[in-house]
C-alpha cells in the first residue's frame, strides 16, 4: 500500500516479513551496481529497524523498513536522490 508519494520519497506500508522485504530491497540495490552500500538490519525485542543505503556518482538510495513489535504492518521508507 503506498501511504504517501512525492517526485523523491514514497512511504509504503506491507504485511510481509520485515526480513523478506529487506531481503529483496538488499537485491534491487545490489543489482544496480552502485558503487557504495552499507546495510544495517537491527531488531530490538521484535522490533525492526533496517536501513540500506546504496550510492553512485549519479545516484543515491536510501531504504528505511520499521516495524514495531505489537503492530502486523512494516512501514517502508524509500528515497532516491540524484
């Protein structure tokens, strides 16, 4: 479910896996051949927060994922800038 949507930013919502969203979001970033990543994956007592970051000269991709403990739904930050 997309939350909200401007020309850099879109916030989504999913009931997926927290692990399985990463886990794709981790493969989109590594199959554009930026030249720097950095993944962090933190769960604290069920909650989630994972951040992943993909960089090139003309690129960059920021992917927040949150989910808390007590809720079903994992928030999904997405921002491209250039």
């Amino acid at each position: 479910i997309i939350l909200n949507q401007s020309w850099s930013e879109v916030a989504l919502q999913s009931t997926d896996d927290p692990t399985k969203i990463t886990n794709w979001y981790k493969e989109k970033i590594n199959s554009m051949g930026l030249n720097a990543k950095s993944f962090v994956q933190t769960n604290t007592n069920g909650n989630v927060l994972n951040k992943l970051v993909g960089v090139s000269r003309s690129m960059q991709i920021k992917v927040t994922i949150l989910k808390k403990s007590k809720e079903s739904k994992v928030e999904i930050k997405l921002e491209v800038t250039s």
